[in-house]
C-alpha cells in the first residue's frame, strides 16, 4: 500500500478546482497528510495587462504575484474548512502542468488531488487538459475528481 503523506492540490482559484478540497481534505485527514496547495502563475503577464496600463513588464509580474498569494491564501482558508489538516501554500512561475508535475518530484510521498471537467471530442482537444497532461507526466499517484454540474463555472 502507498504511504503518502503529502497531497498535492493544484489551484486556479475557479469552482472547477474547489471541487477536489473536500476530498483532498477528507482524504488528509484519513491518512494525516500535509496539503500543498499549489497555484502556476504565467510567466509572463497577458498581452493586454501589457498594453492597457503605463507600467513595465516586471511590475505587472510584481502584482499578480501578490494578487495569487493573496488569493492562494483565501483558497487555503476554503479548503482548511473546519480542519486542523496542515496546509502548505505554493506559489510558482511557469507552464502550469510542467510546474505541478515538478513539485510532485520535490515533494516526498505524495498524491496529487485534481479536477477536471472531463470533456471528450473537439472541445477537449481545442482546450487541452492540465488533468491530462499531469496524468501523463506526473511520478506518483494522480486522484482525479470530475465535479457536479452545479461546481463547474459556466
């Protein structure tokens, strides 16, 4: 049997992510595990964060670095929920999949928890999936969550 003792829970801050805290929580809490938390911010900034405003490239990375703390922060409070589960909270630059599935490999014994829509056909392959490409890529063990209709944003 696995001896995890690290679940690792990527974040976007949408509904569709929120799905999967109950059960990564519920899940901690069976096994006492440690919850990371993790949150991928872009590289760089989108093109019209760099084009509506009069401030540099490295100012507008400054401010949506604190922006997903803060948020990454709200987020952990919604999945401590009533808990004394130990959450740790990750802030990373890069390509979203890629950064997950390297912090899986720093992380000792882990499980990553992660939703997805579960989409098939064209509207998956014009969108991608994060899910997947973890799946495909990631070391250890991958717990995927497909939520009720009424947790995905429309």
């Amino acid at each position: 049997m696995f001896n995890i003792k690290n679940i690792i829970v990527p974040t976007d801050f949408s509904n569709l992510s929120y799905s999967a805290f109950d059960y990564a929580r519920d899940l901690a809490e069976q096994i006492n595990a440690k919850i990371h938390l993790i949150y991928v911010l872009e590289k760089t900034p989108p093109f019209l964060a760099l084009r509506s405003v009069d401030v540099s490239e490295e100012e507008i990375m400054k401010d949506m670095e604190e922006e997903a703390k803060k948020q990454l922060s709200e987020a952990a409070k919604k999945l401590r929920y009533d808990s004394n589960v130990e959450i740790i909270e990750v802030c990373r630059k890069g390509i979203d999949y890629e950064e997950i599935v390297k912090y899986s490999k720093e992380v000792e014994k882990a499980l990553i928890v992660i939703a997805t829509h579960g989409r098939t056909g064209i509207l998956h392959t014009l969108l991608g999936s994060v899910a997947e490409k973890v799946i495909r890529y990631a070391k250890c063990p991958v717990l995927v969550i497909t939520p009720e209709e009424e947790q995905i944003d429309n």
